[in-house]
C-alpha cells in the first residue's frame, strides 16, 4: 500500500497504518520500520489501540539503527530508483508523480514480484 503526501510526520505515519487496518481487517499486518521519530509516538500506538487489534503493536518491527540492509524496503526503492529515476530529467514535479504512481499502481498489481524483488521467499503471506 502507498500513501502519498506532502509531509511524513507522525500524523501521516498514523493515517498509513490506518489505512493498512482498514484494507486488511482481519489480517495479521506486520510492519517493519527504522526507528525515526515518527514510527515511535503514542499518535501512532493511539491508532492501533483504537482498532481494537493490540496484536498489532507486537508485530511493528524495529530495526537498527543505520542498517538499511536489514530493511526490505530498500530493495524496492532501489528498484524504484532504476526504473523510474534513474538518469531521468521530469520536465515538472506533476510529471515524476505520474512516474511514480505508475510504478506503484503496477507493482500493487504483482505482489509476488514485489516479494521476489525485496528478496522475500515466503510461499504465502496473505
């Protein structure tokens, strides 16, 4: 799931892990996440206790500190990177966030091919 907004504070982190509740209900969700300031507030912990789903809380993966191989995100924003920035030149902000968009609508399409480029060999994960 991708969210854009202007701003990545406390408020859009709450409001992502929101929306990842809303569209998976039932579902276990595990979020893994470096330890900005952001991703460790009591505005975000208030949305996971507000959907009844304390689990949750369990299940949000802390990495360490400056170790962004441990991190799967990675492997898709250097996948992001190749395929939609590199040695491009947007002609307007509007035209690289249609770029963007695109690769995330399609890649939203093939999550087995997200799960192959973050290096995940699960068989299931849904």
């Amino acid at each position: 799931m991708v969210l854009f907004r202007r701003h990545k504070r406390r408020r859009e982190i709450a409001e992502l892990l929101q929306a990842l509740m809303d569209h998976h209900p039932t579902r276990t969700v595990y979020v893994a996440w470096d330890n900005a300031n952001t991703h460790a507030d009591d505005e975000v912990e208030a949305v996971v206790h507000a959907a009844g789903r304390l689990v949750l809380l369990y299940l949000l993966l802390y990495l360490p500190t400056y170790s962004p191989w441990l991190n799967p995100i990675e492997m898709l924003w250097r996948h992001f990177r190749r395929e939609v920035t590199h040695c491009q030149l947007f002609e307007t902000v509007q035209a690289l966030l249609v770029a963007a968009q695109a690769f995330f609508d399609r890649y939203n399409q093939q999550p087995d091919a997200v799960l192959s480029i973050i290096g995940s060999h699960a068989t299931q994960l849904r």
